[in-house]
C-alpha cells in the first residue's frame, strides 16, 4: 500500500497489500513466459550486453527493491509495530481493518533471530510471514498452521529463525526455520476485530517477542520495545526505478554476494557472468548506454506482465501463484513492484472488483452481492469485502463503515442467502447492519474481497465469488 504521505513508513512500504488488489490481481490471464528472453534487441555490439542485462535487471530486480525497502523502513532486528488505519485517512492505498502489523528486517549473519507469536484465543487468527531476500515467502506459521517442531503444541509458539550455514543447539521451546538468506523480512498478523477490540489486540501485539538467540537464551521473558520508523521522502519503488543501469547492477552485485540465490538460478547466472555481472563485480567498465537501455526495456516489462494463471470469475480478479515463485523471474519481479511481501495463497487470497459504477448525473446506482445458500467464502480464519472510491481510499461515511463481513457478521436471509447492498444511502431496517457496505453517491469505486485462511476450493477454482449485479429499482 502506497503512502501518499511524504513522511514516514508506508503499509505499501513494507506489506504491499493495496498494490497488488490495485495491480497485482489486474495481471489478466494471458501468455507470459518464464524464461528470460524478452528485452528488446539492438543492433550494434551492444545488442548482446543490453539483451542480457535487461535479463539480469528482471532477476534482480527483487532483491534489490527488497534493500531499498529495507533501508527504507525500520532498523535491523527490531519490531514496528502498527496501528489500524483511521476513518477518513488518505495517507494509505487500499487500507484494511482486518488485522494489525509488527514487522522486523532481520539480519542472521551474526546468529539467529527468535520471534514468538503470543498465546492467544483458539479463534483469533495469527500469520508469522517469513521472506528471504529474494522476496520468496519461505515460511508461514500460523494459527491455522504452526509448523512446530514435534511435540511442541501449545502455544506461545517459538521459532529461532536460523541463516545459511549457522548449526547449533537450540532451546527446547524453539522450532528452527532455516532461511536460505542472510537477510530476512518477517511480518506479523493478527486478527482485529474492530474498535472494541483494538485495546485486547494492542495487548497482544505487545506479547510479539523478536530478539537475538543469545538475549532469549539470557531471558526469554524480556519484553520487546517498540522500534522507531525513519523519515521517508521517496519511496522505495520510486527509488530503484529511478537508478540509472550501473547505479541498480553494482547495487545488484553487491547484495547477491550477501544473498546468493539458489542452485536453481544456476543456468541464468551463467548468462549474465557472460557480459560479467556476477555477485560483488563492479559493472562499471559495460556500456552505460547498454545499460541504460536494458533497465527501460526491462521496466516495460515488469510493468506491462501479465500473469498467465490469473483468473477472473465473475469479474473478480485472483492470483493463485503468488508468493513463492522458483524460477519464474518475470512473475517475482512484477510481483515485488506491485506487492512486496505477497503471502501464500494458503495463507490469504485478495480478490478484486475494480471500475464498478456508483452512479452519476445525481442518480445513485446500488448494487448488490448475493451469495446462495452454503456459498459464503470457505475459509479456516474469516474473510471480509472493502469498498474504496476511485482512488482506492475508504469511502468517508458518518457510521465508520468501510467493510462488511468480519467485524459485523453477515445474516442469511430466509432462504439462507445472504445479500449484501452497495449504496451510499442507508437501506433501512430491511437491511441487517451486517449486510450494508456504503459505496460512493456517485463516481467509480472498487471492492476488494480478503480471504484468510482459504480453503482448497478457492485455490481450485471450485468455489468461485459471486458476480456484483445491480439492484432492481
């Protein structure tokens, strides 16, 4: 989620779930390929040293953008915590109510890092996401999925996040998640339930413990602090996308010698070593101007991606393939320009509805969303629908009303359907509150449908959203 602040940490900044409701889920489904062959080609002897340095651009481009974010966000082994969004703020793209965020760039070089998700009730979802360097989610314990070391099943649950090549003891209590990097990203999720609930969650969000093995060895007990957000005046993306060819490949060089990729990357390494991009080389002696056309055709490419196995089902937009991506660079790059830290579709599936009409000319247009009866989306966790004006923002409304689903439950009607209004004016009684989601009076506006803990038939394409229809007026 794109801050339009020119201050402070942004959600987009180090979670991304707007951009990829905005532009991630628009990828439509249609031919891309997973090798690396499309930069446009040049004539003279820099044709070869252009073709394969826009390559080299897409498969760095994740994990150069993964520094810059981190640079841009909270210092090293230490936990952000954040607030919800509030009513009426536009300093957040695609916002969401659903749950509260800590997170942490961890560096494992010295030793491992241990992160402990609090003891919390059996119903309130929790998601400890864990990212290498590459932007690949590696690991997801959660309350649906705790992963812990056998024996180990009563929460709080603890994980020693351990780098490449570190062995060791670990306390009994620990469950070791290697990470193939040195460098990590590592969110924390909760379930939040609402305004009354932000006091209980906040509490909880306090007990999220992120410290060095040797501190937890020393007391494990100790209380994590609260970390400090730096000042931000460009953004990340508008950072990386702004170097010139040889700004972003000795950037590029230097964090692959800090985190290789793995051996499956081995044939496309062979490639760029051949015009001599390798990890820790100085590029400084390639053809600027080589260079510099290799980063605008591989920008292009990033930006124009489609995703061939995004799908629409009755207008709504999913991405099924998203989050851990091997070796397809073009997927993983676009991915981390529009969603940085994608989860698992296992984890949390986001929908998107976009360019929907609220009506113009002072005529309001509702809508309505019908699910049939045993047709609510199949989830283990919850799932809600938020509605955003044109530019992806809460709609402003006197009840603080901006999803519906979660924080108040949905009610079935008589035949056990349940139907949701889309309207700006309030429907009245014959409406449960459960049931209304205000949309703009007038304009477009987009809804996003935030699936947690989905269920096979979402994945599967078996259970597919309902289509949003027009009220009968």
């Amino acid at each position: 989620m794109e801050s339009k602040g020119s201050h402070g940490v942004s959600r987009r900044t180090v979670l991304g779930g707007g951009a990829v409701l905005m532009a991630g889920l628009g990828m439509a489904a249609c031919g891309a390929s997973k090798n690396l062959s499309g930069a446009a080609q040049g004539t003279a002897e820099g044709a070869d040293t252009r073709s394969i340095a826009a390559d080299a651009y897409l498969y760095g481009y994740p994990l150069v953008m993964f520094d810059a974010t981190r640079l841009a966000s909270s210092p090293t082994n230490q936990l952000l915590r954040l607030g919800p969004p509030t009513n009426g703020s536009r300093s957040i793209v695609a916002p969401q109510n659903d749950t509260l965020f800590a997170f942490g760039w961890l560096d494992l070089r010295p030793e491992p890092m241990v992160i402990q998700a609090p003891s919390v009730d059996g119903n309130r979802y929790w998601l400890i996401q864990m990212l290498d360097a590459w932007t690949n989610t590696v690991h997801d314990p959660s309350s649906v999925r705790p992963q812990t070391a056998a024996g180990r099943t009563a929460p709080p649950f603890g994980y020693a996040l351990t780098g490449p090549g570190w062995s060791g003891p670990l306390p009994n209590e620990l469950t070791r998640l290697a990470m193939p990097t040195g460098t990590v990203f590592a969110a924390y999720r909760l379930q939040f339930d609402g305004a009354a609930d932000l006091d209980n969650a906040q509490a909880l969000m306090a007990q999220v413990k992120l410290m060095p093995l040797s501190a937890w060895t020393a007391d494990p007990n100790a209380p994590t602090p609260n970390a400090q957000a730096p000042g931000q005046s460009v953004s990340p993306l508008q950072q990386v996308n702004a170097m010139d060819g040889r700004t972003f490949f000795n950037r590029m060089t230097a964090l692959m010698a800090a985190n290789p990729g793995p051996a499956a990357d081995a044939n496309a390494l062979k490639r760029f070593a051949s015009i001599g991009i390798t990890a820790d080389a100085v590029v400084d002696n390639l053809d600027a101007g080589a260079l510099n056309a290799a980063v605008q055709d591989s920008q292009n490419r990033i930006a124009n991606y489609t995703n061939p196995q995004a799908r629409i089902e009755n207008g709504w937009v999913l991405a099924p393939n998203i989050g851990a991506y091997g070796t397809d660079y073009p997927l993983r790059a676009n991915t981390a320009r529009v969603l940085f830290g994608a989860n698992l579709p296992q984890d949390a599936t986001y929908l998107l509805l976009d360019n929907l009409d609220a009506g113009a000319d002072g005529t309001p247009r509702p809508h309505r969303i019908r699910f049939d009866p045993g047709q609510l989306p199949p989830v283990e966790a919850f799932w809600s629908i938020t509605a955003y004006d044109a530019d992806h923002f809460y709609i402003p409304n006197p009840y603080n009303l901006h999803a519906v689903g979660h924080q108040v439950p949905v009610v079935p009607g008589p035949d056990g359907a349940v139907e949701i209004a889309l309207q700006n004016a309030e429907p009245g009684q014959e409406v449960p509150t459960g049931n209304w989601l205000p949309i703009p009076a007038a304009g477009k506006f987009s809804l996003a449908l935030r699936l947690y803990a989905p269920r096979d038939a979402v994945r599967e394409g078996t259970w597919k959203p309902p289509a949003v229809t027009p009220a009968a007026t």
